[in-house]
C-alpha cells in the first residue's frame, strides 16, 4: 500500500487507515485480528481508535477497540513503522467532553495503558472545546509530546477558524501543533445546512486550509455505513440533495467503465485526491476489507477522477 507524508513531520502514512471503531464490540476478537492481520500484511500502518470506541453500544463502557488492539500487539510483532491513533475529547461514562489540560493527560494514560504501549503515535482532540482557553488544549499536548507520550497531535471534528487559531497559538509558543485533521468526508456531498451534531464534515474552506498549512486530511465515514453497497436504498437525510443524484448516477455510470463497486470506486476516487484524502476503512468482515483494499491500492485513470467530480 502506499504510504505518504504526514502532514508537516518526517512520517510517513499509509493512504488508507484500518478504523478500528467497533474491535472488541460489535466485532468480536476474532474477527478484529483478523482484519488487523490483513491490512498489515497489505502494508498498512495506521490504526484508528479512541477512549471512548464503543461506549454507546449497549453493555460496553468504552476502552474496548484500544484493549483489542492493546491484546493483538502483544500476541503479534507489528510493523516498527505502525502509526498507532487514539481520541481525547467526547464524553464517555464519568468522562465529560473536554480538552482541558487535566482530562487529556489522564486519559492519554489510561489509552496507553489499555493499548500497552508507551507512545500514541497520534492523538487527537476528538472535537473542540469552547469553554477551554486553547492555549490551555495546545500545552496539554505539547507537554505529552515532550514526556514522549504521544508523538504527534491531530484534531478532529474542527471547524477551520478553531484549527487555525489552535496552531497558531502553538505555533507562538513554539509548539508543534496539530499535523492532520479527522473529519467526516464522503463522496455524497452533506446537504446545505446539514447539522451532524458533534460531527464536523469536510468543507471545502477547510480543506483549502489544510491544504495550505501542509496538514494532511484523514477521512471518517467514508463509505456512509455500508450505503454505496446498497444504493437502491434512499440516501441518508442529511444527504439527500439534487448534487448528490447526478452524483449517484455519474457513481453508476463510471463502475461499469471501470469495473469497480460503487464502494471501490469512492475509496479509489478519495485516495486519488490530490494531495491524497486518506479514507478509514471500518469493515465487519474479511471480504469486505478486501474489497477495500483492492481499492486503495487502484489508480484511477485522471480522466475518471475530473468527470467525477
Ligand atoms: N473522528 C470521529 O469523530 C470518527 C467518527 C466515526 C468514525 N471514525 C473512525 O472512522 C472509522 C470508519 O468509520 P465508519 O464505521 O463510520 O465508516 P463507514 O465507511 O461509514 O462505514 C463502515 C461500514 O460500512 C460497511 N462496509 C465497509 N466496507 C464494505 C464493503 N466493502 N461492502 C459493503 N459494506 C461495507 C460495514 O457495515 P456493516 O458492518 O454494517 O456491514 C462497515 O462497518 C471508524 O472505525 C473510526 O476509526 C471517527
């Protein structure tokens, strides 16, 4: 698979990451090894995950994905070059929602007690905070970084003013600063207005931003929950828009030019971005992750991605 740089550091990142959402819930043990083995084995090296994955699901209190990666590292020798991920920010049983200086270290701990490891690759602030002075965020980060407990801090779920003026507030103090941005992107276009509660998508602003600043932009929800495998089936709400039909139709028309699924062809359509959006995969099974990576590692002709569009 092919790898890129990571935003503005030396890293280099492979252009899909394996999410790692529901390890240990909705997929069991078994399964989750599996799809870690796999996606190694096809030259991945970033895994995602958070505090809080999945806490939502009935009978589970978060913690889960990081101890089933915590359980597969132990038992496996990962690639020296794995860029592990995980998530501060979001509520969680007695965990409120915050970036304030006290709950990103003491969660750092317990993720990285949970995975077993001693550094996070890559943490990120799972959404913003507004009632937390920024520079009080940015220096809990840098401090991690500094004690070596993390190695590079991203943001998720960021609007493109807060991004900014969380890394120029770093920036003044000579800190690192966030390197990528996580937010939610697909090939449906969200409908004007569209609210995702916590969830930021990807506007074009802020992808402009990124772009700019040489961040490097990590897709979540990519494939919409399984919809472009199921595309008889109604758009989701937030979504439906007459964009996105002549987009469903231009998906159509251009699987049978390239012999791709519709989910293949919007993963390849994003890792064909320029600079390169990196999808998460989030599979179920084996064969749906191989049909994924079959498609991260196809190169759309330039003609197929402009018409696209
Ligand atoms: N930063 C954030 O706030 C945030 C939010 C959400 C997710 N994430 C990250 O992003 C990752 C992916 O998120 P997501 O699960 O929402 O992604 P998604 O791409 O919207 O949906 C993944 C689901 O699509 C279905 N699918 C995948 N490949 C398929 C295939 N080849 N054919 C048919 N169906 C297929 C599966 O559904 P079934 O299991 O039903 O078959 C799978 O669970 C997560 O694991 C997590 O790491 C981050």
């Amino acid at each position: 698979m092919q790898r890129i740089g990571l935003g503005n550091t030396s890293e280099e990142i492979s252009i899909a990451g394996l999410g790692c959402m529901y390890f240990g819930t909705r997929v069991d043990e078994k399964t989750s090894f599996r799809l870690l083995d796999m996606y190694v084995d096809h030259g991945g090296n970033f895994l995602d995950s958070a505090n809080k994955y999945a806490s939502w699901l009935p009978g589970f209190k978060g913690g889960e994905s990081e101890t089933i990666i915590g359980k597969w590292l132990k038992q496996n020798s990962a690639p020296s070059d794995l860029l592990i991920s995980s998530k501060v920010g979001f509520h969680y049983g007695e965990i409120p929602r915050s970036l304030k200086k006290e709950i990103i270290i003491s969660e750092c701990e317990k993720s990285l007690h949970r995975m077993g490891v001693e550094t996070i690759d890559i943490y990120f602030a799972h959404a913003y905070d507004r009632d937390t002075p920024i520079e009080e965020t940015m220096e809990a980060f840098h401090q991690l970084i500094k004690a070596g407990k993390i190695r590079y801090a991203g943001a998720s779920n960021y609007p493109g003013w807060r991004l900014e003026e969380a890394n120029s507030v770093a920036r003044s103090q000579g800190w690192a600063g966030y390197s990528c941005l996580q937010q939610r992107h697909t090939y449906m276009e969200p409908s004007s207005r569209a609210e995702f509660n916590n969830q930021e998508f990807l506007s074009p602003e802020i992808e402009d931003l990124c772009l700019r600043k040489g961040l490097s932009i990590i897709a979540y929800s990519p494939l919409l929950g399984g919809f472009y495998s199921r595309m008889e089936a109604p758009l989701p709400a937030l979504y439906q828009n007459a964009l996105n039909e002549e987009r469903l139709l231009s998906l159509r028309n251009t699987c049978s030019e390239t012999g791709l699924s519709p989910t293949q062809l919007v993963l390849a359509w994003m890792v064909s971005h320029s600079p390169a959006i990196i999808p998460l995969l989030g599979c179920s099974s084996s064969s749906q992750l191989e049909e994924n990576l079959v498609a991260v590692t196809t190169s759309l002709n330039p003609d197929v991605v402009q018409r696209l569009l």
